[in-house]
C-alpha cells in the first residue's frame, strides 16, 4: 500500500518535472523560430527591413492606402560615392557608416513610414500620403539629404556621405497601372539614377518616360555585355593627314558597336554606359587587340592612334597590360598613338604623368586630345610630357566663319610652335578650313573632308589600291596630295545610332 502511494507520487513527480522541461524545449524552439524568421525578415547589419521583406510590407502598405483612398511613397537614398569609404578606411569603418545612416533615416521618417535597406549602400523609406497632398514626400527626402549630409564620426574617423535620393508615387500619372511594390521601388530606383547623373546630392521624382529610358539602358548594358565577347566591338579608323604635305601619316581608331539588336551604334552612346558598367577595360582591349592586328597589314610608316577613357588611366597597371597587348599582337610600339583627353588632366596629375612617362618609355606616343575644352594649364602642358596636341574639333570646324576659333586656333597653333610640341587639328570638314589651318604651319589634320571612319577591310582595300598594304613594300610611293581628288569611296556614309542622330540615320 505504501510502496504503491509512493510509486504514485513519484510518477507523479516525474510527470510534472518533465512538464516543465517539456514547456521549456517548447519555449526555447519558438524563439530560436522567431529568430530565424526575424533574420529572414530582417538585414542584420541594419536592422532594417532587408529588400524582399521590405517588399512584401508595402504590398501591404499598398493595399491598406488603396482602401483608405491614399497614395504610397517609396524613397530610396543610394549613397554617393560609399565605395570610397570603404576602400579609404576599412569595410568595419563602412558598416558602422551603414548603421548610422540607417538610424538616421530612420530619425527624420514620418511616423507611419517603414525602412528598409535594399541594397548595399542604398535605403528605402515608404509611407503612405494623402492623394491631394503634394510635397510631402519632396520634403522628407529634403530632411534625408540634410541628416545624412552630416558628418560622421565612425572609430574616431570623420565620415561624410551624401545620397542621391528618388521619389516615386503610386499614383503617378502615366502609368498604364498602378505599381505594385516592386516596380515603385524599382521607379524610385530610377529616380536616384536620375538624380545621380545630375551631380549627386538632391532628390529627382519619377516620372513615366523615365521607365522607357531605364528599359533601353538596361537593354544596352545586357546587349554590351555580351556583345564584347561575341566581338560586336569593332574598329573603324579615320586618316591622318600631313596637311602641308598632304600625306596619309595614320591612322585614329575608333570604335564602333555592331549590335544584332541596334545596328551599327556609335561610341558617344556606348562609351559612357560600358564605363559605368565597369566594362571599359575589357572592351578597348577587344577593339585595340583587332586594331593592331589591323595595322600590321598596312605600310609600317603608318601610325594608329587609340583612344583611352580616363577611367582607364586610373588602373595602375594600365601601361603594363597596354605592353601585354603589344607584345601579344606582336606590334611595334614606335606605331601607337595613345589620345587622352583633356578632362584627364583633372584627376591626380603625378599619377597622369607616371603613366605618361610609362608609356613613352615603352616607346608609345601620348597625345593630349580635345585640347581647348578642358581647362589645363600651360603649367600642366609643360609638366607632362605630352608628344602632340589635338585641337577640338568645336574650334576648327567653323573657323572661317567665326574669328574667334580661328584666334583661339591659331593661338594654339604659335603655343605648338613655342612648346615644340606637334599639333594636330580634328574635324577639318571644307577645303577653306583646309586652307586656313595650312597657314599656320606644320599641322597634321583629319576629318570629313578626308572621308568618314570605315571599317578594316575597306581600309585594306583603299591601301592596297594605293600600294600602302604590306604586300605592296618596300617601293613605297607618294600619297594622294588632295582629298577631293577622286577619293569618292571613303565619303560613304555610316549608318548608326549616335546620340544626337537617334537611330539609323547617317552620322
Ligand atoms: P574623338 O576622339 O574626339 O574622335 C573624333 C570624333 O569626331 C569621331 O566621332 C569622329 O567620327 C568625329 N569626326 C571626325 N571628323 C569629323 C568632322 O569633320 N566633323 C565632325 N562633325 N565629326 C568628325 P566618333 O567616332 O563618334 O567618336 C566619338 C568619341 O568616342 C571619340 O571622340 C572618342 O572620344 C570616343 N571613342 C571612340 N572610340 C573609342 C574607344 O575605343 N575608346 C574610348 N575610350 N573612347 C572612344
Ligand atoms: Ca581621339
Ligand atoms: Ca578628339
């Protein structure tokens, strides 16, 4: 009886002390679930919303204003220039900069705002408004900017940051629907884009035509990408003239794009978007590789000029990987030209002459392009040591016409002579500025005149016609001394797409 009482109580016992245990696993595995689910809800670096979460509240955000008769606000504060932070000071700098932008943004949002961080350096704030209401969302992106323009200071360090911040609406008009969360993200997205190209530091609304614009870009990026290794990047070269002599010295490469989807485009258009794809390397390395292999089957006399994007010129090993190339291609480098321009000589002027000086003992050419559009100084053009000089097309072509360019040619031409430094004139498109430029001295020129830039094999062939192909050496004889003497090939026009010329139309 007793051993039975006592074998109750220790069941009974038992029973109640695993209970708790029971109640304790129960209460441990739901908060080791609330936080995986806060974690995947959650960037663990800010504690914002991360970009899918932050989504999925403002599909909710979009449905509660749509039966309140509201509007939604999706704001979105891409950080300028935060790469540099982190290169300059450490990523342990930059994440603790994360951080406090973060809690900033979060500081100057209305109350019934959410934030998320949706990108590496970039938030997003969304908020209901009243649909009648203009002005509100312009004014908390102004409250943005300002916080975030504040210094920082991070581990002792003094941090600064702007961002360049997009607005969108959900019921901005010209839309065929309203947006659901992902495209108003995506349009405040643009918006910042916007706002970034226009110098940073202020705030852009999104506007319908700039969807059609965003969908042509990334439909250029997607086509550049690809077409550099397909080799749609190609060579067109534009002569070099002797203009006292009237002799073919060389020849300018320049590239084009050969797109299955955009026909033949020209590089105002492609350039600036591979740069800022970071795509720039690999594609002058795919056009100049095809150019020196180009320039081995013409007469050796001949020079090829290749122009490089200043963004270039800030690799370090730029001039080891332009020797690379030449060695691979097997090319003379007495041969090549390399322009760079004027807008260059902005950026850390010892390191643009360490490359100079690089170059040129590798035995390449520099020449400072564009010149007249930028603002060296004379200091500048003496310091570096510069082989020729390129005037500006925009000074030459109406010189005779306009007094001024031909006082501002002539100018640099008497400058050429006091540097001993060649010039060389861009977009000689008439015979009178022909004329003109052959009387102020030893000049080298191209332009339309001498026809537009064609592609290698028609090149080939134009030599060969006049014995300037390798076959043809070593009787070399002279060049045509005019242009216009016959030269009616090399007029043709090239159909692209350029900036100003849209598409199709000739450039
Ligand atoms: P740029 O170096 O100043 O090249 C001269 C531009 O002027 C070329 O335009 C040429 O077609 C045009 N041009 C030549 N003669 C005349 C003329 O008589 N009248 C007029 N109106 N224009 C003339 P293109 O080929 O469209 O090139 C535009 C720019 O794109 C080039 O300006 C150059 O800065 C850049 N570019 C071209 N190829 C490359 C490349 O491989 N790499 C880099 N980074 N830039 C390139
Ligand atoms: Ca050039
Ligand atoms: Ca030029």
């Amino acid at each position: 009886m007793t051993s039975a009482f006592l074998l109750n109580i220790a069941i009974i016992i038992f029973g109640w002390s695993r209970y708790r245990q029971f109640r304790k696993e129960i209460a441990a595995r739901k908060l080791a679930e609330q936080q995986a689910s806060r974690l995947a809800v959650l960037d663990t670096l800010t504690e914002l919303f991360n970009r899918s979460s932050f989504n999925d509240v403002v599909d909710k955000l979009l449905s509660n204003a749509a039966k309140a008769g509201q509007a939604v606000v999706v704001l979105v504060a891409d950080l300028d220039g935060f790469k540099a932070i982190n290169d300059l000071n450490g990523h342990d700098v930059g994440d603790l900069m994360l951080r406090e932008c973060a809690a900033r943004l979060c500081a100057c949002a209305p109350s019934s705002a959410i934030a998320g961080r949706v990108g590496g350096d970039e938030f997003a704030l969304a908020f209901p408004v009243d649909r009648q209401r203009r002005g509100t969302a312009k004014s908390v992106a102004e409250k943005v900017a300002n916080l975030l323009a504040q210094p920082a200071s991070i581990n002792g360090v003094k941090v600064e940051v702007t961002a360049s911040i997009g607005i969108a609406r959900s019921d901005v008009v010209g839309l065929s629907k309203s947006p659901d969360s992902r495209e108003l993200l995506e349009m405040a997205s643009v918006a910042s884009y916007h706002a970034q190209q226009q110098g940073r530091d202020r705030s852009v609304r999104f506007e319908a035509r700039m969807a059609d614009e965003l969908r042509f870009q990334v439909e250029l990026k997607r086509g550049i990408r690809q077409g550099i290794p397909n080799g749609e990047f190609i060579p067109f070269y534009e002569q070099q003239i002797d203009l006292q002599t009237g002799e073919l010295t060389g020849f300018e490469m320049l590239a084009r794009w050969n797109s299955p989807q955009f026909g033949l485009v020209s590089p105002d258009v492609f350039i600036p978007i591979a740069e800022e794809m970071g795509a720039i390397g690999d594609l002058s390395r795919s056009v100049i590789r095809q150019a020196m292999e180009d320039a081995k089957g013409w007469d050796p006399r001949l020079t090829l000029a290749v122009n490089i994007s200043p963004l270039q010129l800030r690799d370090p090993w730029f001039s080891q990987k332009l020797l690379h190339l030449l060695v691979e291609a097997n090319f003379p480098p007495q041969r090549l030209e390399i322009e760079i321009t004027e807008s260059c000589l902005h950026q850390n002027v010892a390191q643009v002459r360490s490359l100079i000086t690089s170059l040129k003992n590798q035995g390449v050419r520099v020449s400072l392009d564009d010149f007249g559009t930028g603002y060296s100084s004379l200091a500048q053009l003496r310091s570096l040591p510069f082989d020729r000089i390129k005037i500006d097309r925009s000074f030459i072509t109406n010189m005779t016409n306009d007094s001024d360019d031909a006082a501002i040619v002539h100018a640099i031409a008497m400058l050429g002579k006091g540097l001993n430094l060649p010039i060389t004139a861009e977009g000689i498109e008439t015979s009178d500025v022909l004329e003109k430029l052959r009387q102020y001295g030893q000049l080298k020129g191209q332009g339309y005149l001498y026809g537009r830039p064609r592609p290698a094999h028609e090149i080939a062939e134009w030599l060969s016609q006049r014995e300037l192909a390798v076959a043809a050496l070593p009787d070399l004889p002279t060049i045509p001394r005019h242009p216009n003497n016959g030269d009616q090939t090399d007029s043709g026009g090239e159909q692209q797409v350029s900036k100003r010329s849209g598409y199709g139309k000739s450039a």
